[in-house]
C-alpha cells in the first residue's frame, strides 16, 4: 500500500513541474516529452520555410510569437517542414529546392536567432560574444547527380550569419545590411566540415571590409570527420578574434585569426536544414534533438 502511495505522490510531483507557457528560459532547451512532444524553446527563433504561400516573392517566414510554446503545431503552412516526431522527441526539419531569399540560390526550413523576438534589428558581436549548441542528426539527403563530384546534396546545419548593424548603417549610409556568413556547418557525404570566412588580403581595412565580395573574403575550412547519419553535438563560442567549434565534446578546432580580428559585422545563429543545390528533386531532412543559445 505505502509503495502505491509513493508512486501516486511521484506522478503529483511530476505533474507539478511541468514547464508551460513563458516560465521556461530561453536559454533551456533541453529534449522534454510534454504530451508526446519534444519541449523546445522558439521564443527567441523565427522560421524561414523554402516555399512562398503568400506569393509576396519571398519565402514564407513565421515569427517566435507564432512558433513558440508549440504554435507552430498548429499552423497547417509549417507542418510539412517543421514537425515533431513523437518517437525520439526531435524537431525535424524538411526542405527541397522552391523559394530562396534574396542573397542566396538555395532554399532552407531553418532557424534564425531573434535576441529581441520582434526585430530582426538586434543582434550580437563577437566582442559581446556568444555560444551555440545543439544535438541534431541528418537523416537523410538525395543523391549529387551533378558534376560536383559529391555524392550526395550538402546541408548546411549550423550557422553564423553577419549582418551590418542599424549604427553602421546610418553611420554609412548602406543601403542593404547584407553581409556574408561567417562561419557555416556543413554535412558534406556524411563528414561534418566547417567553413569560416577569411580576408583574401590580411591588410585588407576600412570600408573594403563591408564587402560581401568573393574577392574581399573567402573560405577555409576543417575537415571534423564523418558523422554519417548517426546523431552528432557541436558546439560553437564565438568572441573576439576567435572561434571554437566542438564536435561530439572532444572534437575541438580554434579558428583564431586577423580576419576574426577585422570581422566588422554584428551576427546572429542560425540552426535547421539549408539544401545546397537547386536540383528539383532534390530534398534532405534533418532533426534536431538540443538547441542552447546563450550570450
């Protein structure tokens, strides 16, 4: 009998921490089944689908208000490319080549950081810094029939996007606050590889550097090896000058050099399921399983 009562009090006290509504931080995103759900954070996320339902030209994006605390399980325009799985607690992620943004050929179903969830104005620096980690998994992507020489499409996972902020905007007189990616987690044929942006010309100073211009900057890359299609963690520290990526806790490489030094834009994370290739038949899906973001 008493060990019937202490099972009835287990459930009670259970039940009594569940997380609901805005009483779970941001910052804790932790895999925890609520209704046969997987309990991720989107309160400071936006959504970039690869499709344009509303025919406005661009691709359909949904807003932290709209997605978070479950809502976008309620919204028929993203269940075909962000959906749970109930039976590994995941967020998947779908995509296939339709609509892409303005500064890219590719479609993507991904994740972009809000740290104010209602501007896109807001974002960080690497001397403000900031750290990203996630446990994820490509589960699959098509065949490269293409002379690429890969075999299968690339899907970029993870990301640090540039941006020019709103102060060297006005201070400039910019027209558009594009700026390149400086740093894109790709899964190459089942090999986790990292590519970070660096100056062609180390000298390189001034007004040269808000350039998005191949000639201006380019990639360098390191190889962490093959995850296949198995489940993997990375986890990204971004500060002045540096860049530490970790794969699977012991994997470790330091990006640390003049261009990170020079980096003259403000940044923001980006996480999900980035097709690389405009084949039509083309489509990949990955899933999500720990998403942690903190500055």
């Amino acid at each position: 009998m008493k060990s019937v009562i202490f099972i009835a009090l287990a459930f009670i006290t259970l039940g009594s921490c569940s997380r609901t509504g805005n009483t779970v931080p941001d910052e804790i995103i932790d895999p925890v089944v609520v209704n046969g759900f997987a309990d991720l954070s989107l309160s400071n996320w936006k959504v970039t689908l690869p499709v344009d339902a509303n025919n406005d030209g661009s691709p359909d994006e949904y807003a932290a208000a709209q997605i978070q605390n479950g809502g976008y399980r309620n919204i028929p325009a993203i269940k075909p490319f962000m959906y749970d799985d109930t039976s590994d607690q995941s967020l998947v992620f779908y995509a296939y080549p339709s609509t892409s943004t303005s500064n890219s050929d590719y479609s993507r179903t991904e994740l972009r950081e809000m740290m104010n969830p209602t501007s896109t104005k807001t974002n960080w620096t690497l001397s403000k810094g900031g750290t990203i980690q996630g446990k994820l998994k490509v589960v699959s992507t098509t065949p490269d029939t293409s002379s690429s020489g890969n075999s299968f499409h690339r899907v970029i996972v993870m990301q640090i996007h540039g941006i020019i902020s709103q102060a060297d905007m006005t201070k400039y007189g910019f027209s558009s606050n594009a700026a390149p990616p400086l740093l894109k987690m790709f899964w190459i044929d089942g090999r986790l590889k990292a590519y970070k942006k660096t100056l062609v010309t180390n000298s390189t100073a001034g007004m040269d550097l808000y350039s998005s211009s191949s000639a201006i900057w380019t990639d360098i890359s390191y190889d962490f090896g093959k995850v296949g299609y198995d489940p993997f963690e990375i986890k990204i520290v971004a500060s002045t000058g540096k860049l530490e990526v970790t794969v699977n806790g012991n994997n470790t490489h330091v990006f640390q050099d003049v261009s990170l030094a020079k980096w003259p834009f403000e940044n923001y994370f980006k996480a999900g399921n980035y097709l690389i290739t405009t084949d039509p038949a083309a489509k990949s899906t990955v899933k999500y399983y720990k998403l942690n973001v903190t500055h």
